[in-house]
C-alpha cells in the first residue's frame, strides 16, 4: 500500500499550501527533490488558469534557489504520450501537479506519462507532488466530485486516478470544507480502501511503507477494514457504518500503511501541563 521498497517519494498537498515564506509543504517538496539543484516540472492540466499557476510556482521554486522549473500542460491524451513531454519527465526530479479540476487529469490515467511516472517513482528516486485535485489524482481512485453533508451512496463520485499510491482515496481541503461525509462515502464503496482527508496548507510525504505529515493542519485516517456496512434503500438516504476507526495526526505524526497503525510524534499527554 505505502510503496514499500520504493526509492521516490510522493508529497501529497491538501491544497491552499503556503506560497509565500518558503516554508512547509513546498519547502519539503524542494528539498527531496534536490534543494537548489532540483529539476522541476509543474504539471498544471488541471487548472484554468495554466500560466498563472505555472508562474506563482516558478517564483515559489526560485526563492528557494532552484533555476530549474519548466511547465507542462497535457492537454488531452496525445500531449501526455508526446516524446518531448516524455523527454522533460525522464530528466525531472521532482513533478509537482498542480490543483483545479481533477476530472482534467482523467485524460493522462494509462498515458505514457503515466507509466514513466510511475516507474521513476518505483526505481529511480522521482519525487511527486500533488495538491489540492493533484492530490486527489495520486490514488488507484479518485474523488471526482460530491458535495453531500450524509454518508451515503450519492455524496461521492470516484473514477481511475493515477495509481501513485495504491489502496488509499484521498480528499483535500478537508476539514476546511466539511468532507468527512463524502471521504466516508467513498470508502464504504470499497473498505479495503484507508481514508486519508489533508487539511489545508497539511502535507503527507510517502514512502517506504509510510507516511509522515507536515504542514500547519491535521490529517485525518479513516480505516474501514473492520467495519459493518448496511445501505440504505435510497442513494440519497444516510447508510450506517460501525466499527470505523478514526485517526486525527498533526505534524509530526506518521502512519504505517501496511499495518494500518499511528504513531505520535513528539507531542504531551493530557495529563501534562
């Protein structure tokens, strides 16, 4: 589940990510992906606005000393299988998707980017980042829309996402837009899935069986593997769902994937003054 003997790392951004101290989220992408020698390129397909997303970025990545930062926008599936777009992923060391619309990063599921994505993140130390519907696109699935305040069948809508990190649906903006309702709704579609809600300006960073987070939020885990499902007779009707188990992690926390298990960073008790 959490890439267990890859060599890459993901950076998975729950969006609305500091922009303008250098610090946090970005800082932590930057700095895996080589510090001031790092080759980057923003990939902004899913946004409406490429060029001024690709511009924040650029000045972003070069107040942290990269010189290195070109954009790529793949829009529609030739883009995405074009050697030269190939030849610019094959000499990045750090991919950043940028947010907007997830549904626009449907067209690059199964490309040739894709597959190069995924096998320089396996064997070849690639670090990706996604934030706000790029953070949503990591996943084997992704949520692709849903507004509803109930966990049940019509709160959610999942589709292929870019199957960077198996097993896990991933929400963004998530605590700041009320979503545990729709991360919950998903997950009971397939409860083998671990639940992962980023918080804003809230970061995970994947690899090696786990996640560690970072950032100024909280992320939360739902875990259903254990759970009881009963559906209601009507979509739009509230399901039941015992025996969900519940994780809120700051930073400094970390979360081994594989087993499903916590860990508590450097925090106090409650009983502590």
């Amino acid at each position: 589940m959490g890439g267990a003997g890859r060599k890459g790392r993901l950076l998975i951004i729950g969006g609305a990510e500091n922009r303008t101290c250098g610090s946090g989220a970005l800082e932590t992408f930057v700095e895996l992906a080589g510090g001031e020698d790092a080759r980057i390129v923003v990939v902004t397909t899913a946004t409406e606005v490429p060029e001024e997303v690709a511009d924040e970025y650029t000045a972003v990545f070069g107040r942290l000393g990269v010189t290195s930062v070109r954009e790529l926008r793949l829009l529609g599936r030739a883009a995405a299988d074009d050697a030269a777009t190939l030849r610019a992923l094959d000499a990045a060391t750090g991919v950043l998707f940028s947010g907007g619309d997830q549904s626009r990063i449907r067209t690059l599921v199964g490309s040739r980017t894709n597959e190069l994505l995924k096998r320089r993140l396996d064997q070849e130390g690639l670090v990706i980042a996604g934030t706000s519907a790029g953070a949503t696109a990591m996943g084997h699935w992704m949520i692709l829309g849903g507004h509803g305040h109930e966990v049940a069948a019509s709160s959610v809508k999942v589709g292929p996402g870019l199957g960077l990190l198996d097993n896990v649906l991933i929400d963004m903006h998530f605590n700041e837009r009320g979503r545990l309702p729709r991360l919950m709704s998903g997950i009971a579609l397939d409860t083998r899935l671990l639940g992962v809600g980023i918080d804003e300006d809230t970061a995970i960073v994947v690899g090696d069986g786990q996640f560690d987070v970072v950032g100024t939020g909280v992320v939360t885990v739902v875990d259903a593997g254990q759970s009881t499902i009963a559906y209601a007779a009507s979509d739009d009707e509230p399901m039941a769902m015992l025996d969900v188990s519940l994780h809120l992690l700051p930073a400094g926390c970390a979360f081994q994937m594989n087993d499903k298990l916590p860990a508590i960073g450097n925090m106090r008790g409650p009983e502590e003054d």
